[in-house]
C-alpha cells in the first residue's frame, strides 16, 4: 500500500486532487474545515460559458470523491502544523467539535426546523437564516447535520435541548470536545481556496451604505432557487423585482489603492454570465456592465461575450465607476461613470453588483507561512513558472485559487496536476497499486424462481411521512401482483434497515426489490450494497422517489401525493420484475502511456509519468526534441527559457522509463482505453522504407500534445516588409546574437494586437499575446530606454499578475493606444518606409507615424494536421479545430474518449507556464488510468441482438462515445463495453430492436409506462385516485 | 505632435506617473467640473499629453478649469495624480507664453474671494437669518 497524501481543502480543487490521487490507488485523508465539501463552486449558481447548475455538475463528483475507499474526510478540520520532510511528513489536525454524531446522524432534518435560535447562514453569504442547529447546505456531504456551539443554548446556557428530544437516532452529543491527532503523509496538497473581496474594499462604492449594493457571490445566491429570495432578483430594501441592474467589474481588483493591482481574471466572464442569467430571470430587465477591459481570454469565453453583446438588453459601457450616490428615489442609485469614450455620465439603477476579485483569505496566507510555504506579495502561493504547482517547500503543493486568480477548469486542472507530483512522494508500487477487479461475490441464482419482489417505503422522519399516508401506501402495495412482502421503516437509510433489507430478502426469499424514498443519486449505491450483501445481484433493485417528486412537490396535496407514491411503487414493481441480474466485466490494461507530441507539454507529461513509474513512449515528428518552446527567449516572467527546456529534455532522455520516437510519424491509431496501438513511420527515407519497418507500439492511453502554430499575418503589410514581423519572430530576433532589426536606428516601434485572433471566422482570443507583447516591449524598453514603442490594442488581457506586467510597462513609458475592430490601423509601405495610420478612439484623432519596426501579435492557430488526428483517435475537436476537453468546467484535459488525454496548444491558447500545468494534470489523469490492471466495464451497457441487427449503422451514427460500431465482415453492430455508457441513444435509433440496454430493457421500461398509464381501480381512504 | 511631450511632463514634480494613467476615466467621472462641463475631461487631457498633443493642451483654457479638489487623486486606481499634472501642464503653459505669467495667481486671490464669500453666507445661514436661496447666484443675474 502506498504512502497516504494529506488534502487540505474540500472545495472542487481538493476533491479532484483527493479523486486523482484516490483512483491511482493512494490512501488520501481530504480536509475540510467548514461541515460540508464542496467549497465556493457549491454556492455558484450557474457555471460560464455553458450556464451549468453549478450544484448539479459539481454533486456528483463530491458523492464520488467522499465515497470512495480511498479517501477518508474528515470535515470541520483544520491544519495545525507539518513536522518531517517529504515521503515522511507527520501532519497535526483539530478537528472541531460538530456535537453531532457523524456515525449516527442520517441527515434526516427532522431537529432542523425545531431549533428555538435563528443565526446568519453563511452558506447564503448571511442573507437568510437558519438554526443554531443546521446543515451547512441543503446538499451537504457528509449530509450530517451541525451545532453552532456560540449560539446554542444548551452548550451555553444548557437550556433547550429541543434537537436531542427531537433526534431518533441518538446522534446529538452537546459534550463533543475539540481532537487533536496526528497523520503521517508522503505528501501534502494544499487547496484551501480564497475569499471574495469584502464589498467594502472600494469604499466609493458604499457597499454597507447602501443595501442595494451586493456583491458577486451575493448575487450567485440571489440567483439561486435554492437561495435566499427563492432565485428571484428583487431588492433586499423593497422586495421589489429589479428592472435596472449594474454590474461593476474590477471592484478592487486592478486596484493599487487596495493594494491588488492584479487582475481576478474571473470577474468579467462570471460578470458576463450574471447579465446572461439575470436577462433569463426577468425578460425585460436592463443590464449594463461597466468595465476597462473584458478580459474573456478562456476557452470559448469570446463567443460567450460575442452572445452577451449581441442580447439586447445587455449593454458593455466601457467607463469604471468612481462612485455609488444614493438615487432619486428611496434605495435606488446613481452611478458616477463616463459614457464610454466620452465624458461625464451618471445614471441610476435599482440594484448594483460589485464584480469582487479573489484574494487569499488572511488564514489561507498566515498556515502558508506556518507550513514553511513561499507567498508573494499579495499573499498566494509563490509559485515557479517553469515548475508550476510545486511550492517553495519541497512536497507540498498548491491547487486552485491559492496558487492565484483562477477560474474552475484552471483549478481542476492545478488539481490532477498537484495530485501527480504529490503521488510521486507515495512510493507506489506500479504492480500492486489500485488493482481493481470484479468483486468475486457469487449471488444467489434467481432465474428459475418465480417472481417475488419485496417493497421497502420509507418515512424519512416526517420528510415523506408527514405528507404521505405510508402505511396505507405499504398495505395497497403488499396487494400488487408480484409483490411478497410489503413494509414501511422510519428511516431505510441507516444501518439496522439495511440489515432489515437483507433479513426479509431471507426470510421471504425475495428476488426483486423496491425501494420507494429519497433520490437513487445519492442513495442507489447504498442500497444496492444492501441486497448485495444478502446475497441478491444488487442490479435487481429499483428506486423510486417518493420523497423529491411526492412529499416534498406535493406538500399542499396529501391525498394526491398518498396516491402517486403508491402509483410510482406500482410502475418499479412493474419494471423491476423483469430485471435481469447484470455483472460488470473486466478488460486487461496496458500499463504504459502513449505521449504524441515532443514540445514542453508531451516531454512534461511524459517526465511525471515516468517518475510516477510508469513506462512511457514518447513521439515526435520532428528529429528535435523541444517544439515550440525552443523559440522562445524568455517567460513572461523574463526569465530565460532555454537552460529549463534543455533540462527537461536531458530528464526526458535520461529517464530509464521512456522511449523516444524522434522522427516518427503517426500512420494509424486504433484500440480503446487501456488498449491504444499506434503505427509509426520510422525516419526511413520512402525510396528504402517497407512496411517492416513500420513500429508498433501500444499503451492504455494516450496524451494528445501536439502543439499549435503560428498564424501568418495577411495584413499589415507583413507579407511585403521585411520591418513587419510578429511577435514569435521578434523573440527569436531578440535571442539571436546579432540582432538585425532592434538596432539603433530603429527608433520608432509599433506593436499591434489582436491580428488574426477575435475576429468573425476565428471569434476566440489566443490569450498569451498581451502578456507577450508586454514582456518584449518591457524587454527592449530595459535595454534601450530611448527606443519609443507604441502598443495598439482592443482589450489589454493582462490576466492575473501580468497587470503588474502591463502597470511596469506604463510606467516605463511604453505607449497605448486602442484601436476598435471595424477601424482598424491602415498600415502602408513605400520602399522601405512604413505609415501607419490610426485613430486613436478617446480623442478620435488621426495619428500617423513611421515605425522603424511594426510587430504583430499573430493568432495561435490549431495545428493543421489536427482533423487528421482527430479523425485516428476518434475524438473530436471543437468549433475552432482544437481537441475538445470532455466537460469545459470539471473535465478540462480529459478528452471526450477515454483514455485520450490533452495537453498544451493542441487543446486551446495558453502560456507556457499553463502547458507545464496542464501537462502534468494529463499526467494525473493518465496515472488513474495506468494504475489498474484491469478496466472494469459498466453493467448497464447496450447489447445487440445479432439475429435481428441489420447492420444498417444508425447506432454507430448516434453514439457519441464511439462504443458501438458495426463489424463489416460479421455484418452485425459490436457494443465496446468499455466505452458504452448506457446512454440510450443507440436503442432509441434501431429500427428492428435489435439493441437493447441492459438495466433499461425496452420491456422493462415498456411496462413502467403501461402501469402508469392503466387505469387504477384501486381505493384509497383519503380519495386520493384520481 | 510633440513626443517629448509626456517625458516633458515626467520629469516635473507632480507629473510623474503621468504615463500610468490606464484611461479608465475615474477622474472624469468623479470630477465635479466634468459634471458642470461637458468639455472638462481629465481623462482626455492625459490622453492628449500621453500622445503629444502639446500645443492643444497647453493653449486650451481647460488646465485652467480644475478647481484642485483632488478628488481625481483619491479615485485614481493608478495613482496618476491628475491635479498634480494640471499644475505642472500649467508651469507649461505660462512658459511657453499660452498664458500671462501671473493667471495662477490671480485665479488662486479669486478663489480665496469665493471661498470667503462662502464662509460668510454659511456664516449667516447657519445663524438663522437667511437662508442659502437669499444668495443664489442665478437669482442675482436675473
């Protein structure tokens, strides 16, 4: 067993790292301290760009991530201090005292409601309220309910004690003490997250003044259904529906006088979002967003500003806000701005929204300090470009917000990444790590007995109860055809009922089981480990929810809801009396990784995972080791590339694990996760090449980094001067010895942005040349002060710490000027004179000059040979031809195929710094794959009948996890178990019903409906039939 | 043009972080002559230094319409510093013969004139006698 990894943070960076390391097969104590996973993203509404449930997209990775074997959480816990050094740190935690036992609590609710005290729910940032008593959250995990020990009146003044009453399962301990205790750990990940900026950062904004002023995160639980105003926008003073709405980005971001002139990165793109949303919640509603600079330099968050703009109704007025006055009428404001270019400008609104940054919170910075732990200046974690998510204090890494501003994919990405550096401290042992097999249980046979299904209803306390009549829903139940044994239980979620469950499936020698109460999202696999135990193949249960879609919707209609539980438990008795017992299968794994691509992202992705001990084959095209990056001088942090690249290539070519394929091209690419085989074309030349020379080599998967290319400028006279070159060539002039166009009588210089990126037929930002251009403009401008240069730009993107790049740059005296899309510099050559023409937008002159040298940020561009690629690997690229990510929010280096995973250019813009991140995040990834050595398939995946199949291809057509294919030579469709996820989709399509789903069988679910549908004699106490 | 301009201006106490200034337009939009007229935009003021437009700014009566309140200094993100500029486009502007010598201090006797007026009518008001409509400057042009 490998050595345990200690996870401080329980937000979605600590659980992916927490999941990655987990599924590598390493023992993972993840640490919490409020009473809940689930951090920040669990009190986002929605997600940018696509507008997901954050909750929705964000629970079922917690449910996974607390669930697994693996990891065990302990929540309400905090770090005190970290003695030893890596592989044999001894990590010292206290955990607060919950006065509530997380054992025996069941979440039920039932104490919730009867709490005498109301206290600030800090969940809805304090603008509701809930007892002293409480869960965290409505989705709580661990879902266990929590004492606010400085409010409760029985710890205080041992009054009350109404909850202990209340409790049915013994769970409230009012003498729970504070426990300190001590684990040992190989590695630690530090993943504590970050603050909001206090709304009264910018005091001229009078967020305490006036109540109409909130803040973002505010705003997401205004948003919110589940949130203090039921998801309706209304104001806290009036209640009154908004129809006026500002939102104000940077607010106390860029800021020197808060003393964070970086950059949120985040703001303008959740600002974005805010207006998206706020225009679904009210149609009519007006939003106005104030900005500098919309910074929507991510992943598909152009076409998202290009969508925002384009919804009326939503206006971008490019002024800051210096103040908020009240208004003209009582809780309105007035908004002190410019309008737009021009001058003065105010303008009043009913609500406004202060886009706040992110900041590591004053604890976040002080434990780092304690841990021995680097920070910079603005209290984040100090972090080495060239060696991202290492800290200064070898074994300890950084993951998400604490390591700077940064958005969800970002930190998830930190997280994978973080999780394979911290596992090469845990000493795996390749062979015997992670192993997972079929569990060798041997079930009961069922298929000769007749049908004898059992029905489990629960009360849930009063959660269903209190509504719905149970036991006359048990006692009509008991009469459905098939049914043997009916029973109601107070609470079938904890231990004694399921060993109930598991008694009556013996006693009356059940062979199908009901279970009607809560949702099967949370609580299927709990049951079904019930029946499982008994003896019983746990695929012949079926859930029904009673509680989320009865008493809870219901609550008004009791008889209604009395008689809709018994119809839901009549359609599952229905269904499941046709189950058939499922077992899931087991695929061989190959244990190596397939690395496309030689530049800094595949050589960075094969380095960890060969120090992870996994074998590696690495392939380039070109002889050359070193991609792209070779090109570069320096970093945008101004630190020379080169002595880093030529390091990691000697590591690469030193590493006893890896085998290099310099030259080799890719011919073929076939197989599936965990049996990827890639035909090479060896550096043979063609005249003497036979096809024995070609090289076969296979993997369990494969890292797509094949990097990106430059875009060769049409315009600006780049194709006919030899003055006009772009800012990848300007960095080979500056690295070169003899530099030929930065001499000294070059005296004028103009850089232009945007060239070939944020236009009509390539609407996405290439996201590293703002920050590029500042690095080579402050560059020459270092070195010769006297030179003049000129940055002309549309949105300076100086994201994160590169605002400090972009303030040193102003400072030194470098020129701006923007330019708008639809007018942009005419540029013209006469010999070897250069004109360039502009019109500069705030005082709408005409201003000429003649640049000695006229520099352009060129678009990054997907490799040509991307489709092609794509096509081998069978997983797709997205609008603009880069690899597509599986989710853009919580799956960003995991392609849409298993086992395909992507690093660097080939999945979208980004600096190098985010490559070696990125790349080491494919690396964990990849890691939770290599560790077993056996895949285990679904049970509920598509089956073909190959009697009836026509092989007319339609499931093929469908599919959109390439799991099933039609073999021309059998002429019948093949279902991949291993990719099939039981979606549907293939026996929606087939027109002889040749597929069907197993879990999901036609009949089964035929029948579900049928019961629905048929007309129920049966009569109920209450009048409840309809 | 006058590319020397914004250097120009750097090298004079107050002027120094004239090229900082990021165009957000927080002095403009703070500015309480910005809110009387229109054509007061301290914003453009910078941008037109920034660029070298000399001659127009220095020629222009707006350096003169700053009532040096400073509050383009507290709302300023960057620190610019516009009243310290306007001082410095000033010294400038008097140099270079746009204006007489002695306008600065001229329109600093006629400030401390108003300013004494206003502590005299806050004067009476406060005591009860008249209230601040009795002076209305506009009633007085009628």
């Amino acid at each position: 067993m490998p050595d345990p990894v200690v996870v401080v943070g329980g937000g979605i960076a600590g659980i992916q790292a927490a999941t990655d390391l987990a599924e590598m097969g390493i023992p993972v104590y993840l640490i919490e301290k409020s009473p809940s996973l689930g951090g920040r993203m669990a009190q986002l509404d929605k997600t940018f760009p696509t507008n997901d449930c954050s909750t929705c997209i964000l629970a079922p990775k917690i449910t996974s991530c607390y669930n697994h074997e693996n990891v065990t959480t302990y929540t309400m816990t905090e770090l005190i201090n970290v003695e030893g050094e890596p592989g044999n740190f001894r990590v010292r935690l206290k955990k607060r005292p919950r006065y509530v036992d997380e054992e025996k609590c069941t979440g039920c609710g039932d104490c919730l409601d009867k709490c005498p005290v109301s206290i600030s729910d800090e969940y809805n940032m304090g603008m509701s309220e809930y007892g002293a008593i409480h869960k965290y959250q409505p989705q709580a995990v661990p879902n266990v309910a929590a004492i606010d020990a400085s409010e409760c009146l029985k710890i205080n003044e041992d009054k009350c004690g109404v909850c202990e009453k209340i409790c049915n399962f013994d769970a409230i301990e009012y003498k729970q003490k504070e426990k300190k205790f001590v684990v040992q750990a190989a590695s630690i990940i530090y993943a504590a997250g970050y603050e909001g900026f206090s709304g009264d950062l910018v005091s001229d904004y009078g967020y305490k003044k006036h109540p109409n002023v909130v803040t973002s995160l505010e705003y997401e639980r205004i948003l919110n259904a589940a949130g203090p105003t039921d998801g309706h926008v209304i104001r806290q003073t009036d209640g009154e529906e908004v129809e006026n709405i500002a939102f104000i980005h940077c607010s106390g971001s860029r800021d020197r006088r808060t003393d964070k002139n970086y950059c949120s990165s985040v703001c303008c793109t959740y600002s974005i979002k805010h207006a998206l949303i706020t225009k679904e919640h009210i149609k009519d509603v007006n939003v106005d967003l104030y900005y500098m600079d919309i910074r929507t330099f991510g992943k598909g968050f152009e076409r998202y500003y290009n969508r925002a703009q384009e919804t009326e109704g939503v206006n971008f007025i490019r002024s800051r806000v210096s103040e908020i006055e009240p208004g003209s009428n009582p809780g309105d404001l007035k908004l002190k701005a410019t309008d737009d270019d021009n001058g003065y400008c105010e303008q009043e609104y009913d609500m406004v929204v202060l886009a706040s940054g992110l900041e590591p919170t004053q604890q976040v910075t002080d434990s780092l300090q304690k841990l021995k732990v680097r920070t910079n200046k603005y209290g984040f974690v100090d972090m080495d470009e060239f060696n991202p998510l290492s800290t200064s204090r070898p074994g300890i890494f950084g993951c998400g917000v604490v390591n700077g501003p940064r958005d969800i994919p970002e930190s998830v990405m930190d997280a994978s990444g973080a999780a394979a550096l911290a596992g090469q401290h845990a000493v795996l042992d390749v062979k015997d790590m992670g192993v997972e097999a079929a569990g060798d249980q041997e079930f009961r046979v069922t298929q000769n007995e007749r049908t004898r299904v059992g029905v489990f209803v629960c009360h849930c306390g009063t959660n269903i109860a209190g509504v719905i009549d149970v036991e006359e829903v048990k006692e009509k139940a008991a009469g459905i055809p098939f049914v043997e044994h009916a029973e109601d239980v107070k609470y079938l979620c904890s231990s004694d009922s399921q060993d109930l469950i598991g008694e009556r499936i013996k006693e009356h020698n059940l062979n199908r089981i009901v279970v009607a109460s809560c949702t099967p999202r949370t609580h299927e696999p709990l049951f079904m480990d019930a029946i499982a135990e008994a003896g019983l193949n746990p695929y012949l249960l079926e859930m029904t929810n009673i509680r989320d879609q009865g008493s809870w919707v219901h609550k008004e209609e009791p008889e209604k809801a009395t008689w809709k539980a018994f119809e839901l438990i009549r359609a599952g008795v229905a269904r499941v009396k046709n189950a058939l017992p499922l077992e899931r299968g087991e695929v061989d794994n190959i244990a190596r990784a397939l690395v496309v691509g030689g530049g800094a992202a595949g050589l960075n992705a094969a380095r960890e995972l060969a120090n992870l001990g996994f074998p590696v084959s690495l392939v380039e095209r070109e002889e050359e080791l070193g991609g792209h990056a070779t090109s570069l001088k320096h970093s945008l942090e101004g630190r020379p590339v080169k002595p880093h690249l030529d390091r990691l290539i000697a590591e690469v070519k030193g590493h006893e694990l890896i085998d290099i394929y310099a030259g080799h091209e890719i011919k073929d690419i076939t197989g599936f996760v965990g049996n990827y085989k890639l035909e090479l074309i060896p550096p043979v030349p063609k005249e003497v090449r036979s096809d024995k020379d070609l090289v076969e080599i296979e993997g369990g998967v494969v890292i797509v980094a094949t990097g990106g290319q430059e875009f060769e400028p049409l315009e600006y006279s780049y194709q006919d001067s030899e003055q006009v070159i772009t800012q990848l060539e300007l960095e080979e002039e500056l690295s070169s010895e003899n530099q030929s166009l930065v001499r000294d009588d070059c005296e004028e210089i103009y850089m232009i942005q945007c060239v070939g990126s944020r236009e009509e037929d390539r609407p996405y930002c290439s996201r590293i040349c703002c920050s590029q251009a500042l690095r080579n403009a402050v560059h020459i401008k270092e070195n010769h002060p006297d030179k003049d240069i000129t940055i002309l730009y549309r949105e300076m993107r100086s994201y994160g710490y590169y605002e400090d790049l972009y303030r040193k740059a102003r400072d030194l005296g470098i020129n701006f000027s923007r330019y708008e899309v639809d007018n942009k510099p005419e540029v013209s050559r006469k010999g070897d004179e250069l004109t360039l023409k502009y019109e500069e937008p705030l005082s709408g002159k005409m201003i000429t000059a003649k640049p000695d040298l006229l520099v352009l940020a060129a678009a990054i561009l997907p490799r040509e040979d991307n489709l092609t690629l794509s096509q081998m690997l069978k997983t797709p690229l997205n609008e603009d031809q880069f690899f597509l990510e599986a989710h853009v929010k919580l799956r960003p280096v995991d392609s849409a195929t298993d086992g395909i995973f992507l690093a660097g250019l080939a999945h979208g813009p980004k600096n190098l710094s985010e490559t070696l991140a990125q790349s080491r995040a494919a690396a964990g990834r990849a890691a939770s794959i290599l560790s077993k050595e056996y895949l285990l398939t679904q049970a509920t995946v598509a089956e073909v009948d190959e009697e009836l199949c026509i092989a007319c291809g339609d499931c093929e057509r469908v599919c959109a996890y390439k799991a099933i294919e039609v073999n021309e030579e059998e002429n019948v469709a093949e279902v991949n178990r291993v990719l099939c996820k039981g979606c549907g989709n293939c026996t929606g399509v087939c027109r002889p019903h040749a597929v069907d789903l197993n879990g999901f069988l036609n009949q089964q679910i035929i029948d579900e409906i049928e019961t629905l549908l048929a007309k129920d004699d049966s009569e109920f106490a209450k009048t409840g039939g309809v | 043009m006058n590319k020397d301009f914004k250097q120009t201006i750097k090298n004079r106490p107050g002027g120094e972080n004239l090229s900082l200034c990021y165009s957000c337009g927080s002095c403009t939009a703070t500015c309480p002559v910005s809110e009387q007229v229109e054509d007061f935009n301290p914003r453009l003021i910078i941008k037109k230094s920034l660029l070298g437009f000399s001659e127009e700014v220095l020629s222009g009566e707006e350096i003169w319409q700053c009532i040096q309140c400073r509050r383009c200094v507290s709302a300023c993100p960057q620190n610019v510093r516009f009243a310290d500029i306007v001082r410095v486009l000033r010294e400038l502007a008097v140099e270079e013969g746009h204006f007489a010598e002695d306008l600065e201090e001229r329109l600093d006797d006629y400030d401390k004139e108003v300013l004494r007026y206003r502590l005299e009518i806050l004067e009476e008001v406060l005591a009860g006698d008249k209230d601040f409509e009795d002076f209305s400057l506009k009633a007085g042009g009628d």
